[in-house]
C-alpha cells in the first residue's frame, strides 16, 4: 500500500511493487525485414506515435506507458494490444491497478516533464527515476475521475487532429485535381519567364540584429536571425533584381521546393538558395503559380555533397496552365481550403492549438496537488 498524503518516485513505486520498469529490446530493421507480420514495433520517434515498423513477434499484450530514454521526453500509452518497443524506449507497468491508474501515471509524468527535463542518466532504468523526479499520486477514485476529464479534451483534440487530416487530405486531392490537368496547354516554367535572385550578401555585411531580416535558406519561411543595414538594402534593392510584391519565392536548397509569397516587407533574400520566376501575370497568376509549385515533383540534382534545386531543372520543368479566368477559379477554391487548413489564426490548426492549450492547462489544474 501507500500512503496517498506522501510523493513518490517512480523507483520508490517500484521498490513498493507497484509498477514495474524496464527497456525495450534490441530490433533492428533486418530483423523486422527478415520476420515480417503484423504487430507493431515502437521506437522514441514522435512520428507516428513512435510507431517504426512491423513484426512477427510482440513483447506485450497489455497497458503500459513507454518513453524516449535519448533525451527526447517523449512519453506514450500503449494499450491492450499486441506490441514491442526498442531498447531506445523504457516501459513501465503498473502491476497494482487498485492502487494506480496507468493512465493517470502518463498523464502525470507528461505534466511533470512540461516543467523539468532529464538527461539520459546510464542507470538501469532511465532518466524517469531520479531522484528528483517527485510524483503526488491521490486515491484512485480521484485518479479515475482526473482520467475521465483529461480523456475528454485528448478525444476533442484528437477528433480535430483527424478533421485537419481529413481536410488536409480533401485539399490535396483537389490541388492534384485542379492543377494536373492533361486538357492545359503545356508549358515549361521557363517561358513564364527568368529565374531572379538577390545580390549576394556576405557573412561580414551581415549582423546578429538590426534594420533589414536577410533570410538564408535555414530561416526561410520562418524567423531571420541575420540583418543588414538599410542602406546596403535601398543600394542592393536599387542596383540589382529584387522580387516584386507577389512574387512567389522558391528555396533551391535545404527544404527544397518550399515556396513563400513575398508581401513586400523590407527583407533580403540569400542568393541562389532561393530564387523566384520573374513571370507575367498576364500569362501565369503569381497566386496560381505558388499552388502550382506545391504539386510539382522536382528533379532534384543529388551529385554534390549538397541536394540542389539548379535554375536549368526549374526553367525546362514542364507544366500546364489554362487560361486566366480557370486560373483565378482554381486559386479562388483553393484559397478557401488553405485558409481553413493551414492559416494560422483561423481553421482547424487554430483551434487545434487552442483545444491543446486548454488541455495542459486543466491537465497541471488537476495534477497539481497542493495540501490546500
């Protein structure tokens, strides 16, 4: 038994054989290739619920939560199916579900881990039994209904989750729909008009703060950490070629293909990492342009150290554009399903992120237990 006024450590529960901890085993991918099936094999990633592969065997068939031990923090439940995790994942048992609640004890050690962060500490059992890892556990009757309500925004935010998925889905299907469409007349990217960059900027000319954001390909479509003056930026802008407000952007390194319409903001951009089409609206809408690029498959150039998107490949890929008034049909529709996908504050990721905050809110309400 415990005493439910006293905190715990995971490995003083152990010790009161309450729970049970231990580490996944070692399975490799040629093993998963050479004992193929059906039970899921999960490792630390939070990709795919940490869900690497299948396999022919499983270690489990029942409730327990796992986690990352390389650092990564990541805790996961697992329940009621036939499974195995990998020796990068430690796993916990609750053995006395009349004293704990295993989901309780994930939700718990998520909340704690939202206020701390252990390292990988070498011991037996992983990071999780420190000794400064302190857990209040209340009487089980209190636990269930912690449980109860924290499930209840989980599934809210779960079912939005599916809903952008969905939706994600459904614009993508449109997207290759509207855009891929043999009945256009085929074009290269090349006669909408002539590949453009900025002036090179170097290292020297530029400053942890200041006046104008230089965006190099690590901070495209994100936030600068460089800048240069305003005066290199009015000669630069005046001297050389410097996208018009509506070009669309292209990054030909890094993440390639990634596009960003330029708004017209004071910004520089890192030459030949990311160039735009000097086209004519006349012929090719800028908007059109930048969902057309999302459905283009790129041959990327990989022969140097370095993937690279090379103006050749962009200029001579070939597309199909339909005349002006299709255009503006087809950006109108789709402007409409990435507003509510992908818009940061309005749609689905919105109130994703709302429903999500909410949720840890309650949830450290609730695990936080003081005497009063």
């Amino acid at each position: 038994m415990i005493d439910y006024n006293q905190k715990y450590t995971l490995g003083e529960l152990e010790n009161l054989n309450i729970i049970k901890l231990g580490r996944g085993n070692v399975i490799s991918k040629n093993d998963i290739r050479n004992n193929p099936g059906k039970y899921p094999i999960y490792s630390s990633s939070a990709i795919n619920n940490g869900k690497m592969g299948e396999y022919g065997g499983y270690m489990f068939d029942d409730e327990r939560i796992t986690w990352s031990i390389d650092g990564g923090g990541k805790f996961f439940y697992r329940n009621n199916h036939k499974y195995s995790v990998t020796n990068v994942s430690g796993w916990l048992k609750v053995i006395n579900s009349d004293i704990l609640n295993t989901k309780f004890l994930y939700y718990l050690l998520l909340n704690e881990w939202s206020f701390k962060k252990y390292d990988y500490t070498n011991k037996a059992h992983p990071s999780v039994i420190r000794d400064d890892y302190i857990l209040h556990i209340p009487s089980i009757d209190v636990q269930n209904e912690i449980v109860e309500v924290l499930d209840k925004f989980s599934a809210l935010e779960a079912a939005l989750e599916a809903a952008l998925e969905a939706r994600t889905k459904q614009y993508d299907y449109y997207a290759n729909r509207l855009l891929v469409n043999n009945k256009y007349r085929r074009i290269t990217l090349g006669e909408i008009g002539d590949i453009k960059m900025c002036r090179r900027i170097f290292k020297e000319e530029t400053t942890t703060q200041g006046e104008i954001p230089f965006y190099k390909i690590g901070t495209f479509g994100g936030s600068a950490d460089a800048y240069i003056s305003n005066s290199l930026y009015n000669e630069y802008r005046n001297k050389y070629s410097f996208p018009k407000k509506g070009d669309i952007l292209i990054s030909a390194s890094g993440t390639i293909g990634r596009t960003v319409e330029y708004n017209g903001e004071k910004a520089y951009f890192q030459d030949s990492n990311i160039v735009w089409i000097d086209n004519d609206e006349e012929l090719v809408l800028n908007k059109y342009l930048y969902y057309l690029y999302s459905v283009i498959e790129w041959k990327v150039s990989t022969g140097g150290t370095i993937s690279r998107l090379y103006n050749n490949i962009i200029l001579n890929t070939e597309v199909g554009i339909p005349p002006l008034n299709e255009q503006e049909r087809i950006v109108s529709i789709l402007d409409k399903f990435s507003a509510l996908v992908t818009d940061i504050k309005e749609g689905l990721p919105a109130e994703i992120e709302l429903r999500h905050r909410q949720y840890e809110y309650y949830r450290n309400k609730l695990l936080t237990f003081d005497k009063e």
